[in-house]
C-alpha cells in the first residue's frame, strides 16, 4: 500500500485538489503513545472538570465554524446538511457535558450490602485509557466524533481516523480542539492501513463503516483482545398500511431515502404498500421525486448534493441497471449524471422489483426508492424481515397504535412510527444493532457513554474470612 500523499477527489468538480497524507503504523503507535500520557491528568479533572472542557471544545469549535464549515463543504459538496452536521455536533457535545457527571455518579456505588453476612462492596469505574474511532465518509465530523465525545467525557483519550474520501475536515478541527487545555484527542489522517494499525493500538475500537471492513476491524480487534462497537451498514424497510394517507407517507418515504442523497445508513431503501394504496402512493412519490431539484451549479441553488463517493454512483448504478435487465421499471430518475465532473442522480422510483435483485437485497446508498405491493401484514412483515441487514425501519399507519402493532414484529434495532429514519435526529434512544447491521454495546441513549467503563468491584468484609474448613469436608 502506498504511503505517499494520495489525491483526493472533489465530489462537486471530479478534480484531485486535496492530498492525503497517510499516518503510517509507527505514527500510529507514537501517537497512541502520546495520548496515553495524556489521559491520566483528563481522567484526574473528574466528570464535572472535563464537561468544562467540553463546553470550552463547543466553543472552540463554534469559534472555528467558518473553516471548518467551508473543508466540510468541499469534503462532501453539501452546504446545507454540513450546516446541520456542525450544529448536530455542537449539540452532542453540549448534551454530553451536561449529563456525563450525573451518569458516571450513578455507575459508582460507594458501600453497598451482598447476599453473604459480613461482606459489603463497592465499585469504582475506571476508564478504558485510549479508545480508537474508525469513521466513514457519508457524515465526516459527526460520525468522527459521535463515539468520541462521550468516551472523553468518560474520561477516556481518543484517537480518531476519518476516511480517507474526506480529510479535509480534520486540520480545522484540530485547529478548534488545540485550543482546549489538555485535551486527549487526536485526529489521524490515513485509509486501511492506518485504521488497522489503530485497531492494535487503543484498549476499545468504535467503528462506523460497511459491513466488510467491520468483519475485519471485528476480527482485529478479537486478536488484540479489545471491545468493539461496530455500527455497520443498512437496508431499511418502511411498510405503509392500507389505512395510511398515501400522500403524506410519500413525504416520509421521500425524505428519508433522498436526504443527504441517500448517503445514510438510516436511509429508507425499500418501500412495501398496502394493495390497495400502491397506485395512489406511487403517483404521489413520483410528483414529489420530480420536484426535487440537484443543488447545482452553486451550493445552495438546490436540494440534492452529488455523491460523494464516486464508486458509490457507480454501484447505484450498476443495482439499477441489473434490477431494469430484470424487469424492473423506473418511473423517474435512475440516471448518474455528470455535472461540472461531479456526479449526481435524482430522486429514484422504481417498481416491478423482486428480493432476488441485488437493489433489494444490497445496501445502495444513493436516492433510490423501490416500492413493492404486498397483501397482507404477514407479508409486509416477512419481506421487512428478509434482509442480511437489521438497523433500523419505519411503519406508517392512520395511527400510531397500528404502527406498532407491527413495528414489534420487525428485526431492526429502531422502529420509527409514523416518519422514517427518525434515528438520525434522535439519540436520547438505547437500540441494537440487529443482525449484520452491527455488534457491541448501543452508542445511543447512556449507553454511549457507560460502554467505555471498566467496573472495579471493592469486595469489603466486615467480618471474619472464612477458614479453609468452611471449604473442606472437615467441618461438614
Ligand atoms: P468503509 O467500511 O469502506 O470504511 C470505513 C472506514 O474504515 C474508513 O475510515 C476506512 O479507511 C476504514 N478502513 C478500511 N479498511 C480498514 C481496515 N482493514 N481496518 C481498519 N479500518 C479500515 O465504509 P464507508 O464506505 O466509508 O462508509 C459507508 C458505510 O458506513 C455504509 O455501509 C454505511 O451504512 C455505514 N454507516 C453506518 C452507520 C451506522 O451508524 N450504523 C453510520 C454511517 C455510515
């Protein structure tokens, strides 16, 4: 693998204008080694001391906004979603801050009775030193950081590698986190080889990525005898039932399979209609597909960005093409366009699709929304339910009652009712990962913040100990 600067592509003009400097193994471990020295004076600051550092982060990056924003803009061709992406984080950071204190008080107990007489305990947490973060491309800051701040607020330093498809980002926000005092957290620049070297070098591995490199960062981190939280790839179904409006279920489908260009892992990827409203609800996402406009040809004239990735246009392209050789029928949409050498694809509706085409059964990241009739609620549910995938799903009814009646009997780690992808605004919410979708402990709901804590039980006796005889036939 080359280690030299390598060239990175703009998603909005195809030129390679940014280079990438990969942080070999070596670095890797030196700078492991430096934010291990570092993380015993966080640790010391106690939970109330480091959520001041936290807020003076939020500050320091609230203060850096404009460069941060405008490297963001040119990793992802998007101004509008890099806007929300930096407040979302802002608020992650503010929402840590203030409740790490309360959630680190409550894993302690100081003294507290057992079942045998005479012997209390304690626990005290300790947190693993160094975590590692592996992030993907789609949501640069915020899946950087998402793991990352509850694991400093836990007391933890962290080292985070970003994608190689959008480095741009980080030289910003290190420039924002430099100016917090003693903040144990790094950014590393780099593609396979540098998050494989990370994997061997941290006590704890969060990863947000595709489902292939999670088996492997899953298997490295089984070697180096680490915990992982992997939040890996999706497929989600949304079902709408006979007795849902159709017009406002094509409003939810529509914007949770085409926000962002479908460039989420949250993104509805398939759609199954009651019989009786398939036309109907066809019609009415089709008229709204078609409304949507491509954000070109300057930031901010449009709703769609292009696709960041380019192999990604590629394989959306390829699933669509198969799906049509199969008899697939593409009612508006559907084509990879080439504008100012970005690439770009409206909003996509397709019907006539089986479980058989790789557009049903692979994730596709891309605006694409297939719809399938099915008959019944068993039949909605089986076609739901047949998926490697299981991260989250969405049910649209006349009531929320209704919805999840059938929501319980969907293998996904997040249901929403009445609206679809609701997991990307709300994180209050403890879910799973179900199936190939992911592994580990929650990174949602106080989970995210409790995973990266060792638990040191103090076992106290107040009594006596008990002899060897209490174990031996003797005093039987
Ligand atoms: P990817 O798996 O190709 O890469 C993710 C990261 O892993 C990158 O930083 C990459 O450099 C690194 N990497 C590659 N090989 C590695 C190795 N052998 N060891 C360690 N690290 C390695 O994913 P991507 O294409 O960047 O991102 C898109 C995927 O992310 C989609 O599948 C999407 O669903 C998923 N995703 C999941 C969530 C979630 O919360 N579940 C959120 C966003 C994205």
């Amino acid at each position: 693998m080359s280690r030299g600067p390598l060239p990175v592509r703009n998603p909005r003009t195809g030129a390679a204008d940014h280079l990438l400097h990969p942080l070999d193994p070596e670095g890797v471990a030196a700078e492991a080694r430096r934010l291990r020295a570092l993380q015993p004076a966080w640790a010391a600051l106690g939970a109330e001391g480091r959520a001041l550092r936290l807020h003076a982060l939020k500050e320091s990056i609230a203060r850096h906004r404009a460069p941060l924003a405008a490297a963001l803009e040119t990793d992802t061709g998007r101004r509008a979603v890099t806007a929300l992406e930096i407040d979302s984080v802002l608020g992650i950071i503010g929402r840590w801050a203030g409740r790490a204190p309360g959630l680190l008080a409550a894993a302690e107990v100081a003294d507290a009775a057992t079942a045998m007489p005479g012997v209390r305990y304690g626990i005290r947490i300790d947190p693993y030193p160094l975590v590692g973060v592996i992030a993907p491309w789609n949501f640069p800051l915020l899946l950087a950081l998402t793991d990352a701040i509850p694991a400093l607020a836990a007391g933890c330093a962290v080292l985070v590698k970003p994608s190689e498809v959008t480095p741009r980002f980080i030289a910003p926000l290190m420039a924002a986190a430099s100016e917090v005092e003693g903040l144990p957290l790094a950014l590393v620049e780099g593609g396979a080889e540098t998050g494989a070297a990370l994997v061997d070098a941290v006590d704890f591995i969060c990863f947000t990525g595709s489902v292939e490199t999670g088996r492997k960062v899953a298997k490295a981190a089984a070697r180096a005898f680490v915990p992982a939280s992997l939040e890996l790839g999706g497929k989600d179904p949304m079902i709408v039932l006979e007795s849902a409006d159709p017009e406002a279920a094509a409003d939810i489908a529509l914007s949770a399979s085409c926000r962002a260009t479908g460039q989420a892992c949250q993104s509805i990827e398939r759609i199954y209609v009651a019989e009786a409203i398939f036309a109907p609800f066809v019609e009415a996402l089709v008229r709204r597909a078609e409304a949507v406009t491509l954000d070109w040809p300057e930031m901010g004239d449009g709703d769609l960005g292009p696709f960041i990735f380019e192999a990604q246009a590629h394989k959306v392209a390829r699933q669509l093409a198969e799906a049509v050789a199969e008899g697939a029928r593409i009612h508006t949409g559907g084509v990879v366009e080439t504008l100012g050498g970005g690439l770009w694809m409206r909003p996509t509706v397709v019907t006539g699709v089986r479980h058989g085409m790789a557009l049903m059964r692979e994730e596709t990241f891309g605006p694409v929304m297939p719809v399938m009739p099915f008959r019944d609620v068993p039949e909605a549910v089986a076609l739901a339910n047949d998926s490697a995938f299981g991260l989250s799903a969405a049910v649209v009814a006349a009531t929320l009652e209704e919805a999840e009646a059938v929501a319980v009997q969907l293998e996904a780690g997040a249901v929403s009712l009445n609206d679809a992808a609701l997991t990307a605004l709300v994180s209050d919410a403890e879910k799973s990962a179900f199936k190939a979708s992911g592994l580990g402990p929650s990174r949602m709901g106080a989970s995210g913040l409790t995973r990266f804590l060792r638990r040191r039980a103090l076992l106290r006796q107040t009594g006596r100990a008990l002899p060897l005889a209490a174990f031996s036939g003797r005093g039987r």
